[in-house]
C-alpha cells in the first residue's frame, strides 16, 4: 500500500488487513504521524508499517477507501430516491381510489334517508292509528 492509499482510507476499530506476506489481521488502532496501523495479527497485536499492508477491508469485508465508501452512499441515495418516487406514484393512486368512491357515498346516504324515511312513515301511522282507536272510544262514550 502506498502512502496516499494509506492517507485516503477510512480506518476503524475492527477493519481487516492483509499484510505483504499474506498473514491476515484486526485493526486496533491507527497512527497517522508514523503512518502505521496497530493490529492483532497471529493473536498478538503489534504496529504494522503502511509499506507492509498489502489490503484494508472495512469489519463487513468492503473497501475501506473513500471512493468504494462514497460509491456505496450513492447507491444507498439512488434506492431511496427510487423508493420515494415508488411511494409517491402509490400514495397518487390511494388519493384517486379514495376520490373516486364518492359514488358508494351518495348511494349509502341515499339508503340511509330511505331507511329514516320509512321509520317515521311506520311512527306516523301509529300515531294515526293511536288518533283513531281514541275517536272511537270517544264516539262509544258519547253513545253511552
């Protein structure tokens, strides 16, 4: 690894390395005035030189540079803008479904005035019949 590529990683607790011969270890710590990381290597931990690194993979086994950190933040944006502009186009069509069921609407409070209709229709009835069973009995009381 050359000391720009040393410089322009993005170093953390528990990325990976690869040294030039071939012994893979944990990083512990990095130093950047003696351009060295601290790193378990063969269960020990010692300071490994930039020169002798061979490869840096971020804990989840990604690139550690900034580009590949980058590109991958780009990726996360354009899913994101891809799944707002989907939830948006949904959200488009629940406002049309729910303004086009006024319809449904109109025909259960038509059917709701209907039902109100005929219960007062039934009470006015009785109270006729009420009116004219006390007539009568009045009508029986006069004759007596």
């Amino acid at each position: 690894m050359t000391e720009k590529e040393f410089i322009s990683q993005v170093w953390r607790m528990h990325d990976k390395i690869v040294t030039t011969d071939g012994v893979p270890g944990k990083v512990i710590g990095v130093s950047f005035t003696t351009k060295s990381v601290r790193a378990f290597i063969s269960g020990a931990p010692e300071w490994v030189s930039f020169a002798l690194i061979e490869s840096h993979n971020t804990g989840r086994g990604e690139e550690g540079d900034d580009l590949a950190i980058i590109e991958e933040l780009r990726a996360k944006i354009e899913h994101q803008a891809e799944e707002i502009v989907k939830l948006q186009s949904d959200k488009k069509l629940l406002q049309e479904k729910i303004s086009r069921n006024y319809l449904g609407d109109i025909l259960k409070a038509v059917n709701l005035m209907k039902q109100g209709l005929q219960e007062k229709k039934h009470k006015i009835d009785q109270i006729d019949s009420g009116l004219s069973q006390v007539q009568k009995a009045l009508e029986k009381i006069e004759e007596s």
